[in-house]
C-alpha cells in the first residue's frame, strides 16, 4: 500500500507539472452575435467620422488610432492615401465586406464598392512590391465572393499577374521588398507576410490566370518552407537569397526583437499562410508544417494566462513589452480553418484555442466608446518605434474575419462562406 500511495503521488506531480508547463486549455465563451453587433456599430461610427463636408473621400483608407490620439481626445482613424506604398490599403475595404457581409445593409454595400473601386488600377500597374494580395485579395476578393461580378474578377487576374512579376524562378520566391535589395544589402528579400499574398494567386489561376500563377505559389510556399523556419518551427522575418546560385544566404529580422527571436505576427503570417496553401493544395506536407508553426506559436503562450493574446515578440524580454492583439487576430481565424482539416481531438484544441483568443479579444481589447476601431493594444513596428500601443486596420479586419468564421461553424456552415 505505501508503494502503491507512493507511486500515486508520483504520477499526480507528474500530471500536475505537465499541466503548470503549458498554457491553461479550459474553454472560455465567445458571445459571437455580441461581438458582431459590436463591430457592426463600430463601423457605422467609424463612417460617420469619414464623411467630410458632406461626402467620403474614398481614396483614403483608415490605417491606425495612436495611443497618443486617444489621450488627446481622438477618437477616428488617421487614413493615408490608397496608394501601392501603403500596403494596408485593402483592409478596409475588406472591413465593410464583412459587415455587409453580416448585416446585409444595402448602405453599407455601397460604401465596401466604394472603397474597393479605389484600388482597382492595381490591376494595370507594376508592382510596388509584395502587398499586392493585402490590398486587392481583401478588398476585390471578398466582394468577389459576397457580391461577384465580372469586373472584380478581372482586377484579380490583372494584379495576381503583377505580383508574378516578383518571382525569381532561380530562387523559387516572390521579391518581397525592391526597394531594400540596395537598401539593406539584400540581393532577393522574402519576408514571411508574403505568404499571405498567395491566396490571390491561387484564387486567380483557377478563374482564367492560368496554372503558372498556381506553381508560383507553390514553389514559393515550398522554398520558404525549407528557408524561413528553425528546426522549433518559429520563422525568421526576412530570408535573404543570393539571385546567382539562388541558396539561402542568412535569415534576419526587420520588425522583430532579433534575428534569433519570434516575432508573433511574423509566425501569425505562417499559420495562417499555410494553412490556406493547405487548403489550396491539399498537399499533406502543408498542413503537417501548419500545425509545426502552430503548435510552437501555442506553446509559447504564458503558462496558465487567461489571456491568449501575445507580447508583439516573443522574446522581448521586457517587462513593459507591449501585446500584439492583432497577432492573436490572423491566429484566431486561422485556427478555426485549420481546426477542420486535422483530426477531431486536434481540431477540437485547435478551435479550443482560438475561441480563447477571440475571448481574450472580446473582453480586454475591445476599445468600445474609446474610439472607432474594433480594438485596441496592436504593435506594428516596433523596432521604428511605430504604431505601438496602436489600434491597427489589420487587427479589425482579422478579427471580423475569425468572428464570421466562429459563427458559420456555430451554425453549422463551411467555415470560408463559401457553398
């Protein structure tokens, strides 16, 4: 009996230790229809504070709401203007889709065309760089599949064409940044947010762009696969490649605590990234590397923390360090796809894990009367010393994205809205 009572004890400080060394998995609840009001009053404010002297200028796009602007009685969106410079150009846009999306208003509508219509010459135009896909597959593509017309479809075409313009087939990826190969000393840069960029290309090559655009994205989702990650799974943000021999010269960081560190938003990006390309190809080496670059991401959550949204870098060391929100936003909605093409008991942590972080969202960062965004508490580039503390475009438009996708699995619906 005292061995027996004293193997019992064993195996409970086992259990116990192994639970004290990974993040607490107990579900918390989401009020999906809750949040979506939320937003959907969010937006109707933020229009009313667009509307100039009596009309929108739909040429330019709310970016951010600085910490500095709500201290000082600030409440709307500073916008920049829908040029190709300004990669988050395609969020709202895709914002308005989404909440046309929800609540149906022919209003609401009209503005989402608006807004896209303003990025259409995107289609005609030498790529800028990478974002291509940000601001045309957010804005064009969703209207395209909640509103479909013609002209929509050949804006994509038109711009995943472009972005083609970018693949250097000797290294077997998208040139992210041309402006940095002289800046920085990169002969062939890539950075992990371009693998967002895919989705369009894949979307455009099965709607008459034809199947070059498809082996681009796979070679590039291939290459980087093999080039941008530590054995761990986290991933560089910068791969640089050198354009003779096309071999891997050095993985860097441009927005990231440290060449060594992962950046959360970076690894977002590749959760995200890869799960699509899973869906896109259904290539089982895609989705065993999606749930890779999660599971590290999940892992490295703070220990037993009801709060599921991570520090802008995960190895900040700081204790000041600011969260991300919209990190834990590009996750969320990642995780209910993914959630449905691994199997019951992984999906069923990997859903777990994402109605947390919506949780987490829903309840410490929503900015509610503060201002006009969805949340705050959004770092963009830290190392600039930009838009920390920030509510960012990006992080609403991730975060209505994974609300819509929670509902439709709620109610029993594809996840994508789509059939």
């Amino acid at each position: 009996m005292i061995t027996m009572k004293r193997i019992n004890y064993k195996i409970g400080f086992v259990l116990l230790l192994g639970l004290c060394c990974r993040p607490v998995a107990a579900q918390q609840r989401v009020d999906v229809e809750k949040d979506l009001q939320y937003c959907h009053r969010q937006v109707a404010r933020a229009l009313a504070g667009l509307k100039k002297d009596g009309g929108w200028d739909y040429t330019r796009m709310p970016r951010n709401i600085l910490a500095e602007d709500l201290k000082e009685g600030r409440t709307e969106w500073n916008c920049r203007p829908a040029t190709p410079e300004e990669w988050c150009g395609g969020f709202w846009p895709g914002v308005l889709w989404y909440d046309y999306e929800y609540g149906g208003e022919a209003y609401i509508g009209r503005q989402a065309r608006n807004y896209t219509a303003s990025l259409a010459y995107l289609a005609d135009r030498d790529p800028y760089d990478h974002d291509l896909g940000f601001l045309v597959h957010c804005s064009f593509g969703n209207g395209m599949r909640i509103a479909p017309c013609a002209s929509y479809r050949d804006v994509i075409v038109g711009t995943a064409n472009q972005l083609a313009k970018l693949f250097n087939p000797r290294i077997g990826t998208i040139l992210s940044w041309p402006r940095e190969v002289e800046k920085q000393g990169w002969p062939h840069n890539t950075i992990m947010d371009n693998m967002i960029n895919l989705e369009m290309l894949f979307w455009a090559s099965r709607n008459g762009g034809g199947q070059n655009l498809y082996d681009i994205a796979v070679r590039h989702a291939e290459t980087t696969m093999n080039n941008h990650f530590r054995k761990d799974g986290s991933c560089y943000h910068v791969a640089v490649y050198d354009t003779v021999s096309g071999k891997l010269i050095k993985g860097v960081t441009h927005q990231g605590y440290s060449d060594r560190s992962m950046w959360a938003r970076g690894q977002s990006w590749a959760i995200y990234g890869y799960t699509m390309v899973y869906r896109e190809t259904r290539d089982p080496r895609f989705l065993a590397f999606a749930q890779k670059v999660t599971d590290v991401y999940l892992k490295r959550l703070p220990e037993r923390s009801d709060d599921w949204v991570p520090l802008w870098d995960f190895d900040d060391p700081s204790p000041s360090a600011p969260k991300d929100a919209s990190a834990a936003c590009v996750v969320a909605s990642a995780l209910l796809e993914l959630s449905g093409y691994v199997d019951v008991e992984k999906g069923r942590q990997y859903r777990e894990a994402a109605e947390n972080m919506l949780s987490s969202l829903s309840r410490n960062y929503q900015s509610g009367e503060r201002c006009v965004s969805f949340l705050l508490h959004s770092t963009g580039h830290h190392p600039a010393g930009s838009e920390i503390d920030a509510s960012i475009i990006y992080a609403d438009y991730y975060y209505y994205e994974a609300l819509l996708r929670l509902r439709r699995l709620q109610q029993g619906r594809p996840v994508l809205g789509i059939g």
